[in-house]
C-alpha cells in the first residue's frame, strides 16, 4: 500500500460564487431558519455545522421549505444512529 503523506493539504480553489447571494434559495432558507430559531447563520458552513448538530431540526424545515411530496403525511424526524 502506498504511504500518503497526510501533512500535504491540497490546495482548496473556489470553483463559483453567486453574484448575488442574497438572491440564492439556500440564503433564503438560511434567513428563514434564522428568524425561527434564533439563529445567525451567514455562510454554508455555518448552515452546514447547524445542519449536523441539530438533524431533527434541520430536517424538519428542509422538507417543509422544499415542499416535498410523499404517500403519507410527514410527522417527525426519524434519526437512525
């Protein structure tokens, strides 16, 4: 098996940006979050971060801001751990 060298950290290129984030359905939810959970989250790592510290929450509002449609009524967040 070949050594790999773990101190080398591979240089980290931002491929795009939106012109206008502010426009973006991800800031959309962000805000929306925000103002229900009292929340200040302003990037996707921050939103990443809530969404693994609180799933059930996280969840929950994904798939009522997504308007997913399924064969029976959503009722809780199942996390299976």
């Amino acid at each position: 098996m070949p050594h790999i060298d773990e101190t080398v950290t591979p240089e980290v290129k931002e491929l795009w940006r939106p012109s206008s984030p502010e426009s973006t359905l991800i800031y959309d939810f962000m805000t929306k979050v925000n103002k229900k959970y009292g929340l200040s989250l302003n990037d996707y790592n921050a939103l990443w971060k809530w969404s693994v510290s609180e799933p059930a929450q996280f969840w929950d509002e994904i798939w009522h801001y997504t308007h997913i449609k399924a064969h029976e009524p959503y009722k809780t967040v199942s996390l299976l751990i």
